[in-house]
C-alpha cells in the first residue's frame, strides 16, 4: 500500500539547537512533495514543496527539505530554532497512484524549549 | 487577500442530530477539498470538488456524510445522525487547480464534539 510515514510523532529540543522531523513515502512512481505546518487553531499553512529540479527545497522561516529519491525521503531541517516554531508538521505526497489528492502523514508535533 | 474561511468555528452538538459545516474557498480557485483530523490522527480525506465536474466522494465514511458545492464556489459539508466518532476538526481547503503540484489553502477548521 502507498503511504506516508512521519516516524517521530511529538520532537522536544531546546530554542537555538538545530531540528530535523523525518518523513519517508512508499512509491514506485515519481512523486510531489510538500510540508504543511500548523499552529494551534489554525489551518495548515505551506512551508515548502518539491516538484522537480534541485533535491534541496528551501522554504520559509528559514526551514530546507532535502528529497531523496533512494531513501524515498523527503526529511525537514531548520539549524537554528524559535520558540514560535513549536507547531505540529506534516508531511504530505502527491501523486501516489496518479491521485491529485495528497496523502497526509500523521503529523509530528515540533516542542521548543526555552 | 482573504483566505479559506469556515463557519461555524466550533459546534457541539448531541448523539443523533444532523449538522452542516459551511467552507468559503478562496475567490477563483477551482478545487475544493474536505479533510477530517482526529486527535493524533494525520487528515483523513473526505471529499473534493473541481469545477462543475462529478466530486470524488471516495474519502467519504458512511452515507451518513454529504458534501455539495453551489455555484462553484462556497460548500456545505453536512452529517446526519451524528454519532461520538464524528467528533474531530474538519478542515477545508482550496487551490486554483486541480494539480498533484497544487498548493491547498486551508480554512481554520470546524470543531465538531458529539455528545
């Protein structure tokens, strides 16, 4: 079956440490990328995607994904994080059987500390 | 610009009762989708709307939830008979295409509890 597997479901670290949430799919066929964030009672909000072209994705507040098509990754790295970043990111995959609609992973919630 | 809206924000309602979420898309986008999130739960894909074509009803989970879209534009997201397990957000979201390469816009959600 198709899927998206975001493999950490809560990430702790301290505000300034660097952060990497993880995200892997399973597709044979070539694929759309995207990060969504979400703070509390909001919706998602796009942080980046990736079409084609350069595997290194950068996007706003200073977050960069890093598509990797042997690995079938597509894993978020911020070096350097805010408190206002504690939010909840999700992973999403277009594409998979032909769908336009996106599959979701089921979020991993980002907790910065002081 | 304005954004995807939704109304009401939150809704309680009790066991048995029907209920209908509104989503406002954002002006000239094309595609409209309906998604469900369950507390630890990724999106649940619900429904989508392109244009004036047939909608993909195939997220929906029972008969018991239907979904139209008038004019192209706002939708009604509507559940009899509630029941418990219908308690989550209901997020919607837009984009000007349909398109694996579309970004989708999301409204704030609908909190629905079921009583």
């Amino acid at each position: 079956a198709q899927s998206v597997t975001q493999l950490d479901s809560q990430v702790p670290v301290f505000e300034e440490a660097p952060v990497e949430l993880r995200c892997n799919y399973s597709s044979s066929v070539s694929v759309y990328l995207f990060w969504y964030v979400q703070y509390p009672n909001q919706g998602l909000q796009l942080l980046l995607k990736y079409l084609s072209g350069s595997t290194l994705v950068k996007g706003i507040n200073g977050f960069e994904a890093e598509f990797n098509k042997s690995q079938t990754s597509f894993h978020l790295r911020k070096p350097s994080v805010h408190i206002s970043d504690t939010a909840e990111y999700f992973c999403a995959v277009s594409g998979l059987g032909g769908s336009y609609i996106p599959t979701f992973g089921r979020g991993t919630s980002l907790i910065v500390h002081p | 610009g304005a954004g995807v809206s939704q109304s009401p924000s939150n809704k309680v309602t009790e066991k048995g009762k029907d209920v209908e979420l509104r989503c406002d898309p954002i002006s000239g986008h094309t595609a409209l989708y309906w998604y469900r999130q369950s507390l630890g739960q990724g999106l649940e894909f619900l429904i989508y709307f392109q244009g004036n074509s047939a909608p993909d009803k195939s997220g929906l989970p029972s008969d018991r939830f239907s979904a139209e879209r008038t004019g192209g534009s706002v939708s009604t997201l509507t559940i009899q008979r509630t029941q418990q397990e219908d308690s989550a957000v209901y997020l919607c979201a837009s984009s000007l295409v349909a398109g694996k390469e579309e970004t989708q816009y999301f409204g704030p959600g609908t909190r629905l509890l079921v009583l």
